[in-house]
C-alpha cells in the first residue's frame, strides 16, 4: 500500500463523520478531530498575560486532501461540536497532496479577549 492510501486508510478508520462548510458547499467525509494538548505559539496564537497564560481551547483536525478548506471561513461540525478552521496546510510528499491539516477553534461569536490588540 502507498503512503497516500495508508493514511488515506487510516483516516477514514481512526476518525469520525464530519462535515465540512467551506464557501456554501457543504462535504460529508471522516476525519479526525481532538483537542490540541500541547500549545505550540507559532500555529495557535498563544498570549502569555501578566496573570498566567490566556486559555483557549484548540482543536486538531486530520482530514483527506480531496476536502479544500479555508482559514477564518470553513467550519467544521462533527459528534464533538461545531467548529471553525483558524489555521490550515495540506502535507505533500513528491508534489503529492497526503492530507490535511488545520487549527480549530469552536465556532461561535468572537469573544472580548480575541480581538486584535490596539
């Protein structure tokens, strides 16, 4: 088996049912969807505060390919919520799209502490 069909394999074993809204398409696919444990700064955005560090909850999202998705406008509802795509990148090999992966936060209204700093 390829790369590109055991983690196209793999995906559509280990993750769930999503759907996908990007530009008023809607998709229905599996991918996998858990929150992020560990805070890397540079894809989530992370804020230290004088206080201690901001907590948000983030999202990861593994996907196949053939899905387009879009930063600040897909969103992404699946059995845990409903959520939108901050952060995205397709992973390559040899020209090659393997997968998808992208940020998530829960989608709803913005809240105080995410606007743009002054």
């Amino acid at each position: 088996m390829s790369l590109m069909g055991a983690v196209s394999h793999s995906i559509s074993r280990f993750g769930g049912d999503v759907k996908v809204t990007s530009g008023g398409a809607v998709q229905n696919t599996r991918a996998i969807v858990e929150p992020i444990r560990y805070k890397n700064r540079i894809y989530i955005g992370g804020q230290q505060r004088s206080l201690g560090t901001l907590r948000r909850e983030k999202f990861l999202y593994i996907g196949k390919p053939e899905v387009s998705l879009r930063e600040n406008a897909s969103v992404i509802e699946s059995a845990g919520g409903k959520y939108i795509v901050k952060r995205c990148e397709t992973y390559f090999v040899q020209d090659r799209a393997v997968y998808v992966w992208a940020i998530l936060v829960p989608f709803g209204a913005r809240r105080e502490d995410e606007y743009d700093d002054d």
